[in-house]
C-alpha cells in the first residue's frame, strides 16, 4: 500500500520527461540535426545518471519550502502538480514543473497550517528570473563566437555540419546529465522525507540509500515519458517559438546546459563556498525557462524579428497559470483526501507553551518576558502560533520561528530496532549507533530534546560557528542525519 503512493511522483515524473526533454534536444530534433529515438536515448541514460548521483544538491532547497511529512500528503501534492502539468502539456505548451510543484506544496502548507519559508521561496522565484536572462545573455555570447567561427572557418559546410551535430550531442548528454540532477526533486522531492524504501548495503562496497533508490524508481518514470510522449513538444521550443539553424541550435543547448551546471552542481557550490565567493544556490530550476530563455536571448542578437511573440505568450501564461492550479488543485485534493478517504495528510502536531519550552527559549538567549500572553496555551498548527508571536512585533518573525520550533510536540521513542529494520543503520558511524544504544527505549517529548541527549556525546555534537568547509560539511551530515532519527522514531501519542 505505501507504494500506492508514489504513483503521482512517478506521473510527475513521466511528465517531466514528456515535458522537459524537449528542452534539451527539442531544436537538435527540430533542425534534423539528430533522429528522435538518438535524442530520446541520450537524455534517457544522462537525465537518469544525474538524477541518482546529484539530485540531493537541489531537493534539499525545496525540502526547505515545505517538509510534507505524511505519505498521503505527498501523494496529493505530488498528484495535484501532475494534474495541472498534465492539463498544460495536453495543449502542447512546455510547462515549469517547477514552479508547478512549489505551487502544490504551498498549498499543503496552507492546508495544514504549516509556515512557508518564506527566504528560501524567494531563493527558488530569484533562481527562475536569473536563470532566464542568464541563459538568454549566456546564449546571446555563445551565438556571437559560433558566428564569429562559421565566418572565419575555412571547413567545408559538410564538416562544420557534422562538428555541430557531435556538439549537439557532447553538450545535449552534460545538459541531460544537470537537468536529471536539478529536476529530479521535483518529481520525488516531497517524498524524501516519508520515503519507503529501505537502505540496501551492497556487501561491504556501498549502501544505496532510500532516497537514491527513490531517484532511480523517479528516473525510469522519466524515460518513460521521453519515449511516450516528449517527441509532441519538441517543436515547440525548437521551431515554434523562433526557428533555429543547427548552429543557433548548438547555442541555445549549450547556454542551456550552462546554467543547469549553475543551479545543480554540488561540486561547483562547494569550491566557491571553499574560495570565500558568492554561491550559486542549489535550487530546482525551470529547463523550460532556460531554454526559451536561450532561444530568445539568440533571437534578439539577431534583431529580434523573427521572433514569434503570440508563442511566447502563450508559454509564459502557463508558467503563470500552472503553479496557480498546482495551489488550488492541491489545496482541494487534500480536503477531499483528509476528509473523504480519511488519508493521513499531515501529522497531527500540537504546539505548547510549556515551562519546558520556556526554559530552552531563554537558554537559546531569546527574551520570554514577551510569552506571558501565550504562555500554558496549546495551539494546533504552526500558524496559529507564529500570528499570536509576532503580534504587536513581540518576537521577530525569525525569533517567532525559533519559538515555533521549540513549541512543536513531536513525541519520540528510541527503537534501535526500528532503525535496523528499515536498512539504516547503515548511514551512521559506530560511535553515532553506540550513543544511540545507550537512548534505548528513551522518550522525547520535542526534536531538540532527543538533539540535547544526543549532544552529550562527541558523535553527535554540531560544530558551533563552522568557520572552514569541512566542519560545514560535518555539521550538515549531522542534521540530516537527525532527520532521518525523527522519520524513524516518531510516535504518535496513541501508540506511547
């Protein structure tokens, strides 16, 4: 029955590859310069390597937006966004998927009285904009050097064709590699933090975890979709919108290409990090608005005539109109799943104001003189909470936050064999199990009492002020870590 649940990922994924592989080789296809089925093979192997081996980096961001932690919750939200992609691609629009996804999420977290987080919201809707006119700038220079070659080349036109169809797949492969990477979370990203599939260890080689075996299961999906259904849309971006010699071809993917590496690479994120540079964010972008980011930045390097706007208004009210749906259509769906099939949506947290809360916020040095008007009172979402906080400005609203966050009942109990069961024990070291051994049988009332218990011993303790990369690293493991403690020991009252 779990894996009932996956089944709207797993369209939302299908949809992806429908939608999103027209993005990368749509104009190849369109110029004749490769046959559908080499195209449809190349994305299916590098969307697919990418979707396993990077598809953490940009799922984590998203997980930020919104944490559903219920699997008939992601089931609906996953569903909802595949509805309204689905809606939009039947009229042979490319759509964001995206956005269409974040828009679903926000929708469970207005049903369930959660708080979006409004930063990283804004980190996902900046990415979309910038990586539009990057692409578009990206694509404009790339057209300018591959005309500057063509008019200086002394190749016969046969060998300057052939040059630019091993590009087309060289660039087409690495940007099917990225966009795997960066969208894969948004077909299985809301099902991270609830995914049932256990940890397999491979004899003593490696350990697959949940959430790759999670990506590999999301990424099959998508190669079905490329093969079904991608070829409908592949004229769209690659002749609809503004028609595309193979050389403007090359540009646009390689532009493409480039900024799916921006907004995907882990490797990239940590050297600059590691150099004291501005970072790029790890963030699902739109492959969709990168791509007629670059043909349009081409086109308006050519003047900008023969660009075909009715098209792109088209395209650009769905990319409207789709997360919009997503919100409603998700909103709806788990009205109807809550309160007609009576599936768990959300977990039924309670949030109080207990002399326990009171004391870790004045240890974290919050002032509590403020918490007299909520103080002994229980509310039933974080909403609800956070409004009474910030009313008349008592607590900021990252203070209020905070508060929230030490409020939140989520009872735990320690069951190593819970840990065991599920394949993983795997992920953590033996000094991390034999402090988890010593908590045996251990209850928790909040998350940051079984952190404080764990704390006390040195395979648990965060690095307080991480100054260099690995001790940022170290304390980032440790958080996810945890998280996979408070999926695993989670107990609801009824079963205390």
């Amino acid at each position: 029955m779990v894996f009932f649940y996956l089944i709207s990922g797993l369209f939302i994924a299908w949809t992806l590859g429908a939608n999103d592989t027209g993005n990368i080789f749509g104009a190849a296809v369109a110029t004749r310069m490769l046959k559908f089925r080499q195209a449809a093979l190349i994305a299916a192997i590098f969307i697919s390597l990418g979707a396993v081996l990077e598809g953490s980096g940009p799922s984590g961001t998203l997980g930020k937006l919104g944490s559903v932690d219920a699997l008939g919750g992601a089931f609906t939200v996953a569903l909802a966004a595949a509805m309204a992609i689905f809606a939009i691609v039947r009229a042979g629009i490319p759509v964001s998927v995206s956005q269409t996804i974040v828009g679903a999420i926000i929708g469970w977290n207005f049903f369930a009285g959660k708080l979006t987080d409004f930063n990283s919201l804004f980190t996902i809707a900046g990415s979309w904009v910038t990586a539009f006119i990057v692409s578009a700038g990206v694509a404009a220079f790339y057209f300018y050097l591959m005309k500057l070659w063509i008019n200086r080349s002394s190749m016969h036109l046969l060998e300057q064709d052939m040059l630019i169809r091993y590009g087309l797949v060289v660039v087409g492969a690495f940007g099917a590699y990225f966009l795997g990477a960066n969208n894969i979370a948004n077909a299985v990203g809301v099902f991270v933090p609830v995914t049932p599939f256990k940890d397999i260890q491979v004899g003593q080689l490696f350990v697959i975890t949940g959430v790759q075996q999670l990506y590999i299961v999301g990424a099959a999906s998508l190669v079905l979709g490329i093969y079904t259904y991608s070829h409908r849309l592949m004229g769209t971006v690659g002749k609809d919108l503004f028609q595309l010699s193979p050389a403007t071809a090359l540009a646009a993917l390689l532009a493409e290409a480039t900024v799916l590496f921006l907004f995907s690479s882990r490797a990239l994120y940590r050297l600059l990090l590691s150099l004291g540079l501005p970072t790029i964010p790890l963030v699902p972008i739109s492959s969709t608005q990168v791509m007629v980011g670059a043909v349009i930045g081409i086109g308006l390097a050519k003047g900008g005539k023969n660009i075909r706007y009715n098209v792109l208004g088209k395209v650009s009210l769905a990319w409207v109109a789709a997360p919009v749906m997503a919100f409603f259509f998700s909103f709806i769906m788990l009205f109807i799943s809550q309160n007609v099939f009576e599936m768990e949506v959300n977990r039924p947290l309670v949030y109080k104001v207990d002399k326990s809360a009171v004391r870790e916020i004045e240890r974290q040095g919050m002032n509590i003189d403020n918490l007299s008007f909520v103080n002994l009172r229980s509310f039933k979402t974080e909403r609800e909470l956070y409004h009474e906080l910030v009313l008349d400005d008592a607590y900021t609203p990252e203070e209020a936050r905070r508060i929230v966050a030490i409020c939140e009942m989520y009872p735990l109990q320690v069951k190593m064999e819970t840990l065991h069961g599920r394949g993983l024990d795997n992920r953590f070291s033996r000094e991390q199990l034999d402090a988890l051994q010593k908590l045996e049988e251990r209850k928790f009332n909040r998350r940051w009492e079984l952190d404080k218990a764990l704390a006390e011993d040195p395979a648990w303790q965060l690095t307080p002020e991480a100054k260099n990369q690995l001790e940022k690293d170290r304390n980032a493991g440790l958080k996810d870590d945890l998280a996979i403690l408070y999926r695993v020991f989670y107990q609801p009252e009824e079963k205390r």
